[in-house]
C-alpha cells in the first residue's frame, strides 16, 4: 500500500450534503467503495462494499445481509434479511484504505428497527435522556499492545527494545513506534477526530491514544472507527495491534476506560458543581447517576468486560511495574485510579471497560444504570480516598466495598439477576446476550489449556 499524508481535517465530509452531493464529493477524492457497516453483537465490525455510485441504495432500503450469519442479531436462516440503512451523517473516509470510505446506520428487519442491533439500542437509551433534555457526553481511552510475531511464532513487542521493567511513559516507546502512531494520528485527523494526545502504558508495546470527547454515538462510531485504523495500520507495518485484555499472563492489561457526564443542549457541564460539600466538585445529578452505576456494578460489569479473558485482567494484586491497575474494588474516589470510578474534574471515569467491549452496548448500559440512579436517587456511598492496593482484606471489607465478579460466569450471573437491563434494553437481546456469553464459558471451562497439561502430564 502506498502512504499519503494528509492534513488534518482534509477528508472531513461537508456537512448537509444529499446522496448525489455525497456521490459527487467521494468521487472527487479518488473515493471506489463505501463499506455499509454494522457492528455485532461483540461490537466486531461487518461490512459490505459498495460501489460508491449505489450510496443513494444504501441510504434508501439499505443494505442487506443474512442475518443468521452474524453473531448475536437473533435471527434464523429461513427469516428476513437484515438490512442496514445508511445514515449521511456517518460517512467518514478512510485515509488508511485508499478508495474506500464507511457508512454507518440503523439496522431494520422488515422496514422496522431490529432490536438486536447495538446501535439501535443506544440509540433507544439517547432518546431517553433527550426527554429530559440530556445529553451523555463520553470519552473513551482505548488501550492496546503493539506486536510483532518472532520466528518462533511468540509475540514479542513490536520495538525488540521496548524492554524495560517499568516503561509507562517512556520517550523511547513513543520514538520507536512513531511509524505507526504517527500513520494512525494522520489518519484519525484528517477525518476530523482530534486526537491530543499519545502515551507509553505499563506494558512492553503498549499504548493508549486519547481523542476529545463527544456524545455517547459519535464516541461509540469514532472508537469502531480507531480499532479498525489501528488494526489494519498495524498489519500493513507486520504488526499485530490488539485489544485483548489480557494477552499475556505477566503484563499489564488493557483497559478503555469511559470518561462521562451529562450536557444541556447549550453543552453546560451538568455533573460539575464547584459547591460540592465533599470537595469533589459533582452535582447531586452526578451523585446519582453514580449511585445507579454503583447499585448495578456487577451486572454492568459483564457488559464492559465481556469476555473470559477480561477477567484475567480484573484481578487483585500486583506485578513486576509494581501494580496490576485493575479497577476491581466497588467503590469511588477523587482521582482514585485503585477504584472502580475515578472522579477527575467534575465527570466520572469508569475504569471497569476493556477494548472487548462493544462500545454501543456498553455506552446504553451506562445510560441505564445512570437514569435509574436519577430516578430513585441512589446513594453512592462515601467516596474513598485511599490506596486499596495497600489495604488488607479485612479493612476493605470493613469499609463495605466489595470487588466486581472475578470471571466472566459471575459476571453473567450477576447480569441475569439484575433485571435493569433486560427491562431498559429488551429482554431478547439481553437473552441473546447471556446465552452467548454462557456458551463463551462454557468453550473455556473445557478447554484443556497447556497450563493443565504442564502441571498434570506426569504429576500423579
């Protein structure tokens, strides 16, 4: 593939533009192809490309696809097709695929929004707060390990010489990989996302890259948007980026934690009050919107980490850098990164997320626990200002904080007892979900893992 530069904001789309204008606009920019894009149920994009002069089909009926054939949509093969009809304002270049951009939408079922699409869904949820005149603005901070694959088929880091015990924020991290951060920068800015800034984390080859916050849809849309440039920069360099959680058992994990608050139409901060009695400058809204996040933090869980091997990364204890970072304590703090919420400057920083979240779904969960923190105007608790790394167990529980569930089965039972979620995003896709995830551990708990056989091969 051959590299261009562009400046920022360059392939941004004009807004108010009609299909023929849209037609007119990608062909002035070299532009074969509009991928019509959903993700599934696992936030995992699909696609269809389309020559870009049938965009007005897209917009219109949509485009189809088998249903069946995509995890967690809720369909069989003998129904109707899923069909993705194309919303304008989502059409984005795609600066790392030259000829190609992407176009994202609703996703009906016989004309009818299908209530197994995670857009949908969210979107459902930000319909609920606009009622109120609300609007959830979130930052996500996605986290993820640069890789490259040894002769010997290892993963070792992408830069051999990115080897230090403790190499968060190192110079040299960030020098050595500027090949592809600064590819992945270019990309997301000439698309008007506004990246500002790039950090080395805790682990060998990994990274995390901030861009400026944005409602809970554009957010959900800009973070499918940086998996997919991260990833396929990332091969084009014989690299392999990724998001899993855990993916290596003495390193640090990945989180993507989500930064929140809520806005009036003017964009006035609403979770920010300089008042505060308890010096943490949130209004009594923010306190209830974290009572429901707190109430709900078992079941949510499962929802922002979804996976088995997120539940490597949400552990107790410590590792060589000298802490695991892991979120797992219930509780809440002013710029407490020990616990489950951080409060930095008037929002709230959910620290529990991974990069396996499906960012749709995860968004609409934190509307529903929040909202039914506002309606029943639940308590938080009391903030806690300490180091819980350091606590014993006994003080913790002495406290009355708990941890979150410690594997992906806790998790789901947790989610299948809570019975929030199924009312505020539909029962069936909420079964869909559990049934899933329920086989997802199933498959695990099977599995004979080469830690087993190492230990037991000749052990009696």
């Amino acid at each position: 593939m051959t590299w261009t530069s562009h400046t920022e904001n360059e392939l941004t789309v004009p807004p108010g533009l009609d299909a023929a204008g849209a037609v007119e606009f990608l062909r002035s920019k070299g532009i074969a192809f509009v991928l019509a894009q959903f993700v599934d149920i696992h936030g995992v994009p699909k696609a269809k490309a389309v020559p870009v002069g049938h965009l007005p089909d897209v917009l219109g009926d949509g485009a189809g696809f088998a249903g069946a054939g995509v995890w967690g949509l809720g369909m069989k093969p003998h129904e109707a097709e899923y069909m993705m009809v194309g919303d304008l304002s989502t059409l984005t270049l795609l600066p790392w695929l030259p000829g190609f951009a992407r176009v994202m939408g609703t996703g009906t079922v016989k004309g009818a929004p299908s209530a197994f699409d995670t857009r949908n869904i969210l979107a459902a949820q930000v319909a609920r707060l606009a009622e109120r005149g609300w609007v959830l603005n979130t930052g996500l901070e996605p986290e993820f390990i640069l890789y490259r694959q040894a002769a010997d088929g290892s993963l070792v880091p992408f830069d051999a010489t990115d080897a230090l015990a403790k190499p968060a924020y190192d110079y040299k991290g960030i020098a050595r990989g500027r090949a592809f951060l600064e590819r992945l920068v270019n990309s997301l800015q000439a698309v008007g996302i506004d990246v500002y800034q790039i950090d080395h984390e805790d682990a060998n080859g990994q990274y995390e890259v901030n861009f400026h916050y944005a409602d809970a849809m554009t957010t959900a849309d800009q973070i499918t948007l940086f998996k997919m440039a991260a990833t396929e920069i990332a091969h084009d360099l014989d690299a392999i980026c990724t998001f899993m959680p855990k993916p290596k058992s003495e390193t640090t994990g990945s989180g993507m934690h989500v930064h929140c608050s809520l806005a009036d139409p003017s964009g006035r901060n609403l979770f920010h009050d300089k008042a505060d009695p308890n010096g943490l400058e949130l209004s009594d809204l923010a306190y209830r919107f974290l009572g429901g996040i707190m109430k709900h933090a078992p079941a949510l869980t499962a929802l922002l980490a979804p996976t088995v091997n997120s539940y490597k990364r949400l552990v107790v204890g410590h590792n060589l850098s000298g802490t695991t970072w892991a979120p797992v304590f219930m509780a809440y703090g002013d710029n407490n990164r020990t616990a489950m919420v951080r409060v930095p400057y008037g929002r709230l920083e959910i620290r529990t997320g991974d990069g396996a979240m499906n960012p749709y779904l995860a968004s609409a969960a934190i509307i529903a626990a929040g909202l039914d923190g506002i309606d029943h105007r639940i308590d938080p608790g009391t903030a806690q200002n300490c180091n819980f790394y350091e606590l014993p167990p006994a003080e913790i529980a002495a406290r009355g904080i708990s941890i979150l569930p410690q594997s992906l089965k806790e998790a789901i039972d947790a989610l299948e007892a809570d019975p929030l979620f199924a009312d505020a995003l539909g029962a069936d896709f909420m079964a869909e979900f559990i049934a899933l995830k329920r086989m997802e551990w199933l498959e695990y708990h099977r599995h004979v893992s080469a830690w087993e056989t190492s230990r037991y091969l000749s052990f009696y």
